[in-house]
C-alpha cells in the first residue's frame, strides 16, 4: 500500500522499478483515474450555477492551452522560443490537466511522430480504439519517462521536479478553485455557488472533459476526417477536433510538418491556440516562431482529382 502511495506522488519510483508483466494496465496506479471520473457524480449533491459552469469552461480552456500550445507545439516540438520563466509557468499550469508532466508527455509523443502507426506507435488506433485512447497510458510500461527522447528538457531542474510530482499541481488547483468558490459564497451569495462546487466543475467536470478531447487527438485524428498530405500515418485533419482541442484536430497537417507553431495551414482552418501565440509573440513573451516550408508542402499534397 505504502508502495503505491509514493508511487501515485513521485514518478521516479516508475523509473526504477522492475517489471513483470509490462503490457498489463497496473491497476494500483490507475485509482486516481478512475476517482476523478467518479467525483464528477457529486454534481448531484453540489448542483449547478452559472459561475461555476463558466468557471468549467475556462478552466477547460486555460489548460487545453496549456496543453496545445506548451506541451505540444512548445516541449515536445520546439516550434518557438520563451523564457525559463514561461517554461516553468505553463509546464506547472500544463500539469494541472492531470495528463502526467510535460517532460513524459513530450517523450512520449516525440516517440509517437517517430513511430507513428507502426508496430513501434504506443499509442495507434490500429491497435483498437480504446488501447489508443485511454489504455496504453495505463499500462505499466508507460508510467515511466522515455528520457532518451527528452534529454534537452532534463536538464532544467525545475522541469524535472514539475514531472517527479506532477500530482502535486492538480491539487494545489483544485485547491485554489476550492478558495475561488468559498469567497463567493461568502461576499456574493447571490451567484449561489460555494467552494465544493467549484472544485467539482472547475476541476473534475473541466478535466474529464480536457482529458477525452485531448485522448481524441490519438484516437480519432488517425481515423476521421481527411488527408491532405502524403505522410507515412494515417493522421487525418478534422474541423470538429480542431474546434474543440484549439487547433489540434489539423493532425495531418501537423503530421506532416510537426515543427511548425500553427497547425491551421488555411485561413478557415481554425487554430486558436495559434492566435494566441501569436499574440504572445507580438508582446514578447514568445519568440522565434517556427512555419511550415511551403516547397515541402506542395511536395507532400496529395492531388485530388477534379
Ligand atoms: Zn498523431
Ligand atoms: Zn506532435
């Protein structure tokens, strides 16, 4: 029991650890899962109000920023520059997402672009819709960092603390949250919320659903919707995960230049994530944004026949 406990806290023991049946889903460590998709049913005790409700989708779309932009485009893809400060920022807001540190979920997914689809893709569709959704991240294998692919990103002490502990950020945001809530009960009764139902929606409602959109991207975005480039996978481009993941759902476009900080190649092609990076940029909080190669583009269109 002790070993589970400070295995659900300190990531390094996941490193470290010997293991005997590595494809088997390590049913220790997946009861924090389970209980964040269980506490959403104490909705019905809480209940509702406008403020929390709006308080959910902020929150879901802070961190799915969080995600897009940091984790992915920024730690796993380098597609622009920032600050150390930033880095820590947005790794420790990323965290919040509860989707591991930014440090195993960049390893994780530079190993997927190498891989994708192949026998090799720990995460492929092919391999059945719910092994590329949810399973294959609670698998014991993949609890632990693939740091050959990360070695940039470990020699920043703060990132590697923010990966060692990454439960320790959902917390302090539910937390928060908790705070948010019972100083409005106190000083605005009238909005008829309260700290409990705060956490529920600001926290466990939000990250359910940042979750499965998020799982989506590797579920879905390899199966529907449509190729425009000719890459070796079958990542596919798809409006309504793009709307609903910020710009993600333009995975084959991503796919096929994955460097590049927009993922929305088109004017229609909607990318919020990119908007507000390059706002980002334009007040220097980012820099140095990486764009796709036009030649290489036109190289990879598939030509639809008329
Ligand atoms: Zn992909
Ligand atoms: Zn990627």
């Amino acid at each position: 029991m002790k070993k589970t406990i400070t295995k659900w806290f300190d990531n390094t023991q996941s490193q470290v650890e010997q293991l005997t049946n590595p494809d088997a889903i390590d049913l220790t460590r997946i009861i924090p899962f389970i209980a964040i998709h269980l506490a959403c049913l104490f909705v019905m005790v809480v209940g509702v109000s406008w403020v929390a409700v709006l308080v959910c989708v902020l929150s879901y779309g802070l961190r799915m920023f969080a995600i897009t932009a940091f984790y992915h485009r920024y730690f796993s893809h380098k597609s622009f520059k920032t600050s150390r400060w930033m880095q820590a920022l947005f790794a420790a807001l990323g965290a919040t997402a509860t989707q591991r540190g930014p440090i195993w979920w960049a390893a994780h997914h530079r190993h997927h672009h190498i891989h994708a689809d192949s026998n090799a893709d720990t995460h492929s569709p092919k391999d059945g819709f719910w092994h590329s959704h949810l399973k294959w991240f609670l698998m014991k294998k993949n609890f632990a960092t693939k740091s050959e692919y990360v070695r940039d990103l470990e020699q920043y002490p703060e990132l590697k603390f923010i990966d060692r502990f990454d439960i320790l950020f959902p917390i302090i945001y539910a937390f928060l949250l908790f705070a948010l809530g019972a100083a409005l009960q106190t000083w605005q009764p009238q909005l008829g919320t309260s700290g409990w139902q705060m956490v529920i929606w600001g926290y466990f409602i939000s990250t359910v659903l940042l979750s499965h959109i998020t799982y989506c991207i590797n579920s879905l975005a390899h199966v529907f919707g449509s190729r425009e480039y000719a890459t070796k996978d079958d990542s596919k481009n798809n409006f309504w995960l793009a709307i609903l993941t910020l710009g993600e759902g333009w995975h084959n476009n991503h796919h096929c230049c994955p460097g590049s900080v927009k993922q929305g190649f088109k004017w229609w092609q909607i990318d919020v994530s990119y908007y507000a990076l390059y706002l980002m940029d334009k007040v220097g909080l980012i820099w140095d944004l990486k764009y796709p190669n036009q030649e290489l583009l036109n190289k990879k269109l598939i030509r639809h026949k008329p």
